[in-house]
C-alpha cells in the first residue's frame, strides 16, 4: 500500500517536474526569439538604409536643379539618421564600429547643411561635388560589404545572439561571420576618413586650448599644497595623488582625499596647477541660508581663483545646493564660454563644487569687439511678435565653434521666454533658446 | 469579547478623528522670511512671492513655488510700476511694498480655498531641472549610475554620469539619453538588470552635477574596469585618467 502512494506520488513529481521544464525551457526560446528578431529587424533595415542612402547619393550627382537637390538631401539627411539609429540597437558596442557610425554622421551633417542651405545663392563648390563623389563610392563599398554579411546570415541562419554571446563572453570573436563581416566594413573606412577631413566633410572635433597657461611643471606636494588650500586642513597623508594618462586633453594632476564621511576631490592642470575642478560630496543638513546669501559665498569662492571680473548670470536651487554660473565680462560683452560654475550647501554657505576648465580652455583674445551694427538695428532682427525685455552684447561660440559676438535678447511670448542671439556683424539670427528651467513634480 | 469589540471599535474611531484636528492648522497664511529672493529660488517665500504677485495681476502661470522667468518678468515689471530700481531681486523694500500693495491679499485666500485658480500650494509643486533634461532622464540617469558605480566615489560616479552625456554629443552614440543607455552590450547593468535597482540620492546628485556641467572623466565616452574587462579592444582606446575601479578613455 505504502509502496504504491509513494510510486504514484513520485510518478506525478515526474511528470509535474517535466511539464515544468517544458513550460519554461518554451518560455525562453520564446523571449529568445523576440530578442532576436529585434536584432535581426535592426540589422535588415540598416542594409536597406545604407541602400536606399547610397541610391540617392547617386542620383544626386546626377541633378542639376536646385529645387530637386534641397528635398534631396534632406531625404539623405533623414536616412542617415535612420540608419544611425539602427546601427544603435545592434550589440556592436563592444566591436570598434566607430569610423563607420562618425561616416554616417558626417553624410547626414553635410547633407543637412547642404540642404537648409540657399542653393540659388550658394551653389555646390566643385570641392563639395567632389566629396559627394567619395561619399558615393564610400557607400557602395559599406552597401556591398553589408550585402555580403547579409547573405551569409539568411543562408545560414546566423543569429544575432551568438554575436552577442561572442561579444560578451571572453570567447574569441575570430571565426564570427557576422563579427567578421562588420570588421571588414569598419576596415573599409579607415582610408576614407582621410579624403572626408580633406573635403571638409568630416566633423572638426571640439576646440579647446591651454596653451596660454603657462608655468612649471607642479609636484606631488605642491598638488596637495594646492588642494589644501580649497579642502582646508586635511592631512598630507590622507592625499592620494594621481596623474592623467595620454589619451586626456590636456596633462592633469588629481588630489583626492576621504575622511569622515566627506569626499574631496580637485582636478588641476600638471603646468602652473591651475584648479580645473573641485567636488566636495559629504551629508548636507537642512537649509538654513537663502540662494542670494549662497550667491554672495559662490562669490567668494570665485574670487579665490584670482579671475577679475566674473559676473553672476545664472543661479538655481537644487534642493539643499545652490548652483551658481559666473561668466567673464569684458567692456559691457558677457564671454558665455568663459564660464566658472559654483556649487554650495545651503546648509552653511560651505563650496561643495567648482568647475573652471571651461574658463580656462577659451582664451578670450581673438574675438572683434566692435559690433558691425547698432543695437535698434539688431533688434529689428527679432521676430516681431516677441517683446524684448533685457539685452546685452555677449559672445557664444557658433555652430563651427568660433566665438562670435552676438546682442542677446531676452524676451517674451505669452508666458515662455526666448534668448536670442543675433549675430552683431551681419545680423543672423545665431541662437534661439526656450527658457524652460523648472518642471512640474510629477509624484507631488 | 464584548469588551474587546468595544475597545477595537473605539481605537478604529479615534484613528478616525484623530487627524482631523491637523488640518486645521495648513491653513495660517505665511509670511515672507527676511531671505532676499532671487531668480532659480524655490520654496514657501516664492510661493508668497508668486501668489501675491498673482493677486495684484502682474503674475499669471500657476504658483508653484519655483522663481523661474515668469515670476523674474513679473517681478521687474511690478519694481517699474513701482519705480524702484529693476534688478528682479526681491528684497526687504520690495517685500514692504509688495506686501502693502497687496492688502486684500489676505482676505481673498480662505473664500478662494476651492479653487485651484488662487489658492496657494503649501510647498513648492515644481522643481529647477538643469539643460533642458526632465526628471525621468535625470532618474533614468541615476539608475544607470547606481547600477554601473554605485561602489564607486563620488567623482567616479559623477564621471559615469558624464560618461552618458558625452556619449550624447558624440557622433557615433545614439542621440538621446535612453539610446546611449540602452544600446545593446553598451552597459553591463542595463545588461544584467542591476539598472532597476532603486538608486540612492548620491548617484540622482552626481547626475545633477554632471548636467550641471561637472566631468571629472575628462572628456572620456568609454570606461572599463580593467579587472573584469572582456574586449581586448577597449585597451586600445587612449586613456584618460582612473577613478576608483575605472579606467575612463576616449
């Protein structure tokens, strides 16, 4: 009898045991699956972009009106981003795929510009045509390739997921066709970006220059000599100091220290030891000082850094912190990109944070101080519907990066405020900004 | 167990009664602290600030509590009709003034208490949000720090933090901030699931530092921990500088 209970009830174990199994091990493949199909979606459409992009490269080689060029190029502008987008949703982050994502991203940024731009006006330059030219053949290599990889994966079923395994693994990604397939597509590039930099197709990257910071090279105890005095009386050997490797912008020291439940960190240039950024992370209490008294210490701290004058332009309560953002003024002219920002605790007034590399990469020199208009002539600029409230000369850097002076205007609309810059040589409209800087608590 | 049920009933109805006399008391109407006012505040004195400014006609969004560029234009215009000098800063004279311009003020708030159109919230309803970014990129933010370093530093979890917005402006990341995070393999968390743990006001801090312009990284859009590193590609990268257990790269 006893026997029998427990053969049946084992039996039942079994097979329960084996349903269970089925259940799940079905459930797997199935989310599986659809991780899969995703990729296999993103891929598809990217070869079909790249396709579609490399078409219509063509033929617009082959136009010669400008009313079919502009909508032309803003259709390659769209399938560039497209494709961009596509290459975003593959696991490729951890194979180099770099040159051929900045390749996508300098077609489109040509083709944008080139399309807003008055073609009537400006026509293509032979230069930009034969960039054009490149970037067709370009695009018909990275079609081909992806073509290639393409047909491999629907003839032999390959999936996305082993690619991903591979990657992810330490495995050796040698014998990988899909991984292969994407290096080759990567090599391909690697003679182009050259000819892209020559046509001026290829985006210059981000300007910054330390030159005109001069003196000596600092010591390990000068560093801390330096960060003491922002963090105040810290001992020596609580200090860790540490230098910055090859790939940095420009040669930094560090000095960071941890003591009773405050986190100090200083980041200073290794020529002249310039502070370039202090945090400060420790417990703040309850606010007991108001933004402006915070405002009048963020001054003082700036002061500390020997820069004249620094104006306030920006301030904002997060919370139990202030944040504070000086720009340097000049002759009535606000020089937005050199900027310092100034973090402090609304619970004593205490620095909690400073950040002047932005300050100290954009020398101010080469900038004309002269605005080519009057200031009603400029404001003429402004779209009419707008009501000017407050304005100043200030120089921003242009979409190229190149420091220009602009009037700012700040005005209104309705409830919403607008800063806008106009160019104060020849009157573009350079910038314009919606001033939104609060929002809504949504668990309120 | 009659007694029992008399005792139960009588604690459920003093639970019940005992609030009440609590919500009495919301309604005192507050004064301004002797804090001068001035734009990017939030709190009680804005809301005062607001209402009162609201009253009088020069104020017409919502009382929330945040001095942003509606109560700054507002301000100003009420320091010109006043003809006191425009700056937008609210000090002890414009306080009086104010105050003494808007004496129906107090008066007008109890019978105003039903509708959402006057009545003043009790704390501020909105918050400052820096560069354009809303608070659930800023969360979504956080939770990827926390998940990527929340045994890091605090510099370190800043420059993860800073990690993500550099991959933003770069041209070969995906353009927006769930793009960068998500993009497949791109962070182990996001991998792994350790992205929805709940993150803690340290790493929301260091996201807000990062935005606010802070990049301790120094320019870097890669960040490896060399002890667990699984591509020999990322070597190749030139590096920048080590925080804590990462090694931060272009």
């Amino acid at each position: 009898m006893f026997r029998w209970i427990t053969i049946s009830l084992l039996t039942i174990t079994v097979i329960g045991l084996g349903a269970f199994g089925y259940k799940e091990h079905q459930e797997k493949t199935a989310v599986l699956l659809q991780a899969e199909n995703s990729y296999q979606r993103a891929f598809h459409e990217l070869t079909s972009d790249v396709d579609t992009l490399h078409d219509k490269i063509g033929a617009t080689l082959a136009m010669n009106s400008r009313k079919q060029l502009s909508p032309q190029l803003a259709e390659i502008w769209r399938i560039t981003s497209e494709a961009s987008s596509d290459v975003g949703q593959l696991p490729l982050t951890l194979l180099p795929f770099n040159k051929t994502e900045q390749f996508l991203y300098d077609i489109g940024d040509f083709a944008y510009n080139t399309a807003i731009r008055d073609l009537d006006d400006e026509p293509l330059t032979e230069k930009e045509v034969a960039g054009l030219e490149e970037l067709y053949k370009q695009s018909g290599d990275i079609r081909n390739e992806l073509r290639k990889v393409q047909n491999v994966v629907l003839k032999d079923n390959l999936r996305w997921m082993d690619v991903e395994l591979a990657l992810a693994t330490k495995d050796e990604t040698a014998d990988n066709t899909i991984i292969n397939g994407f290096k080759t597509v990567e090599k391909s590039m690697d003679g182009f970006q050259q000819t892209n930099m020559e046509t001026g197709m290829s985006s210059s990257p981000e300007k910054q220059d330390f030159s005109h910071l001069g003196g000596e090279k600092i010591s390990e105890k000068e560093a801390i000599n330096i960060a003491k005095e922002w963090f105040g009386d810290v001992d020596d050997s609580k200090f860790t100091v540490t230098q910055s490797g090859k790939g940095a912008d420009v040669p930094t020291v560090t000095a960071s220290y941890n003591e009773d439940g405050k986190n100090g960190y200083m980041d200073m240039s290794r020529q002249g030891g310039y502070p370039f950024m202090i945090m400060i992370n420790r417990d703040i209490k309850e606010a007991e000082i108001g933004l402006s008294e915070a405002a009048s210490k963020a001054e003082s701290y700036v002061d500390k850094l020997n820069l004249d004058n620094m104006q306030l332009v920006e301030s904002s309560q997060y919370d139990k912190v202030g944040v504070f953002r000086f720009v340097y003024v000049k002759d009535d002219i606000r020089y937005y990109p050199n900027s310092v920002q100034v973090k402090v605790a609304l619970d004593n007034g205490g620095l909690l944070g400073l950040e002047a590399i932005e300050y100290f990469s954009h020398p101010d020199d080469n900038v004309n101080k002269e605005p080519g208009m009057s200031e009603t002539e400029a404001k003429e600029m402004v779209n009419p519907g707008l009501e000017i409230q407050d304005n100043h000369l200030a120089v921003i850097e242009d979409e190229g990066g190149e420091p220009t002076l602009c009037f700012e205007f700040l005005t209104t609309k309705g409830d919403e405020t607008y800063r806008i810059f106009i160019n104060a040589d020849n009157g573009n409209e350079e910038k314009v900004e919606t001033m939104r800087t609060s929002e809504q608590k949504f668990d309120a | 167990m009659v007694l029992r049920k008399i005792t139960m009933a009588s604690l459920l109805f003093a639970l019940l009664i005992l609030p009440v006399p609590n919500m009495e008391d919301q309604g005192t109407a507050h004064a301004f602290s002797d804090q001068v006012i001035q734009h990017g505040a939030v709190g009680q004195d804005v809301i005062e600030l607001q209402a009162r400014l609201k009253h009088l006609g020069f104020y017409s969004k919502k009382v929330d509590g945040v001095f942003g560029w509606s109560t700054y234009w507002a301000v100003r215009n009420f320091q010109y009709e006043f003809g006191m000098e425009i700056d937008g800063l609210v000090g002890q004279q414009v306080k009086n003034k104010l105050v003494k311009a808007s004496k129906g003020y107090e008066q007008a708030l109890p019978k105003n208490e039903g509708s959402n159109d006057q009545s003043a919230p009790s704390e501020p309803t909105a918050v400052n949000v820096p560069g354009g970014y809303s608070q659930n990129d800023i969360k979504l933010m956080a939770n990827a720090v926390y998940g990527e370093a929340r045994g890091e530093p605090y510099e370190g979890q800043v420059a993860v933090a800073a990690v993500i917005l550099n991959r933003l402006e770069s041209a070969t990341f995906p353009n927006s901030i769930s793009g960068v995070i998500f993009e497949p393999l791109a962070f182990t968390a996001v991998a792994d699931g350790q992205i929805w743990l709940t993150p803690n006001d340290k790493a929301e801090e260091a996201v807000l530092d990062a935005i606010n312009g802070w990049d301790p990284s120094g320019n870097a859009t890669y960040y490896f921990n060399p002890n667990t590193a699984t591509s020999s590609w990322i070597w190749s990268r030139p590096q920048i500088k080590r925080i804590g257990k990462h090694i931060f790269c272009k």
